[in-house]
C-alpha cells in the first residue's frame, strides 16, 4: 500500500457535481493499492497514519497527532500511486490490484483507519472521477509505502 498524505486546513471530494464528502482541519489521504498488499499492510500503514505527529503543538512545533487536534481525514482511492513510467511514456498500472481484490482491502483500511481516529474516516467512492480540493497546511506532505517501511 503506498499512501500519500497531505496536511489540509479543508478539503473535499466532489463527484458528479455532488459533494461527497468535505473536511476541515486534518489528512487528505490518497491510497494506492497493490496487488500484494494484505490486511496487515493496512493495519501497519493505518496505525502509522493515526498518530503521525506533524501538527503543531503551543511552541509551533510539530508534537501532535491529528487526534490530539480533533482532526478528520478524507481518504481518496487512487491507483495511479503504483504506476510504472521505467519504459515509455505512457504509464503501465500493472501493479496496482483489481477492483475485485482492492475493494475489500479499502473498505478493511477504512474500518480500521476509523477505529483508530475514533471516528468515521470520509471517503470518497472507489472508482468513481472524483474531483478534490484541498488547502494543503504548510505544505506538508508525505509519502508512506508498506513495501519501504523508512
């Protein structure tokens, strides 16, 4: 599972001229998965996620977690995290799993990610073309991968 996570002061998803889901303060998550990711990559990867601490604590440091700031996270699907550009310029998805492999997997990070957060991660819907709007908080953004556990 690769993850890239972005610090945001709002966002949303929008799809067909609907807003599915919206935020304030708290992660835009976009998940890639992998045709080898398992339920323990998303327990590992939803854990880390959960109490990454890059919110600013009373000396403007990043001491806190997104629970310790009553912070949301809208998770986005995204499978083009695992293309392949090595050969050629048209990128390969190869990597990324099928629907009917990466579904169950992504409704399994969301129950888990919510669990951890102690409330209801937002979503957008998987598959769909969603439109996301996001104020990224510093920026700060990083990437995680349960295949380079840095």
């Amino acid at each position: 599972m690769r993850v890239v996570i972005q610090r945001v002061t709002e966002a949303s998803v929008t799809i067909e001229g609907s807003v599915k889901s919206s935020i304030d303060k708290g992660f835009v998550v976009l998940l890639g998965i992998e045709t080898e990711d398992t339920n323990e990559d998303a327990d590992w990867l939803s854990g880390k996620i959960a109490l990454l601490r890059v919110f600013s604590d009373e000396n403007g440091l990043m001491n806190k977690d997104i629970k310790e700031v009553s912070g949301n996270i809208l998770l986005i699907s995204q499978f083009t995290l695992h293309a392949s550009y090595k050969k050629g310029n048209r990128p390969s998805f190869i990597k990324a799993a099928r629907p009917e492999q990466a579904i169950p997997l992504y409704q399994y990070f969301i129950s888990v990610l919510s669990e951890k957060l102690g409330k209801q991660v937002c979503t957008g819907i998987f598959g769909a073309d969603m439109k996301v709007a996001l104020v990224n908080d510093g920026p700060v953004t990083i990437i995680m991968d349960t295949k380079n556990k840095e």
